[in-house]
C-alpha cells in the first residue's frame, strides 16, 4: 500500500481570489509584512498497490482525470509506502 500526499495549487498567471482574502484577514489580523498568499488544495489518497511505478501511474491519472484541472492548476505529489 502507498500513501501519496498530493499538492495542488493554481497556476502562478490564474487569480487567486482565496489568497488574496487570506491575505487581507492577516493584515486586518496585524501581520502587515505579508506580502503575497496563494492558496491550494492537499490530499492524501491511499492506494492498495504492491508496485510503487504502477501506484505512481495511478495517482498521476487521478490528479490529470480529477484531482486538478490542468487548465489552470499544477500539480506534484509525494509518495511513500504505507
């Protein structure tokens, strides 16, 4: 079994209407050096998969199929045995 903690986050040219929210709260909250937020999603996903090369064919299909939209996301992962 595998555990991929997968790190999805909007394309540096995509708007960041979240991040932008995130840093206006900090600075009402008195953190007045933030300079820039950007936002993103993390996942864990577990694969019942005895081969690391096909769990990591996997998890790419999944965050290509659903997990991130390309158009406007990157996205990179980590995976270790579980």
């Amino acid at each position: 079994m595998y555990l991929a903690k997968v790190y999805v986050t909007l394309k540096p040219t995509v708007n960041d209407p979240q991040g932008l929210t995130i840093k206006g709260a900090l600075h009402n909250l008195g953190f007045a050096s933030v300079e820039d937020v950007r936002a993103g999603k993390y996942i864990e996903v577990r694969v019942k998969e005895s081969d690391p090369k096909k769990a990591h064919i996997q998890i790419d299909e999944m965050c290509r199929k659903l997990l991130a939209n390309p158009v406007i996301e990157n996205y990179r992962f980590d995976l270790e045995k579980a």
